[in-house]
C-alpha cells in the first residue's frame, strides 16, 4: 500500500471488469501499482512517508 494525494480526478482499473475512481483532492492509502501509475500519469504525488522516502532519494519505498 502506499499513501498518495490526487491531483486530478483518476481511474485506476485493478481488472477489465472493474475501475475504482478517485476524486482530485483525495489523499489516502491505495494498491502500490495504483500510486506508481497515477504518479507516472501526472495525476497525484506521493504523500506522507512516501513522499518524505522520494525526496530523501531513497530508490525503494518500503512495502
């Protein structure tokens, strides 16, 4: 799990059949594979512990 704020509204399909959608503006914890396609979309940033582990440079968040 990891702990991201939505920048933009984002929809996260876990499977073809199902999408969870996140409002802009949401902060909490989602699916790492989640945060890391969102972060790489452009559509959130890391928060909290993640956020402070990207900025210190760490390479792996822990899981």
């Amino acid at each position: 799990m990891a702990r991201i704020r939505f920048k933009h509204d984002y929809d996260y399909k876990p499977t073809p059949q199902s999408t969870i959608g996140y409002k802009a503006g949401w902060e909490g914890t989602v699916r790492r594979e989640c945060a890391e396609e969102a972060v790489a979309a452009g559509k959130a940033e890391w928060a909290g512990k993640d956020a402070e582990a990207k900025q210190d440079g760490e390479a792996e968040i822990s899981r």
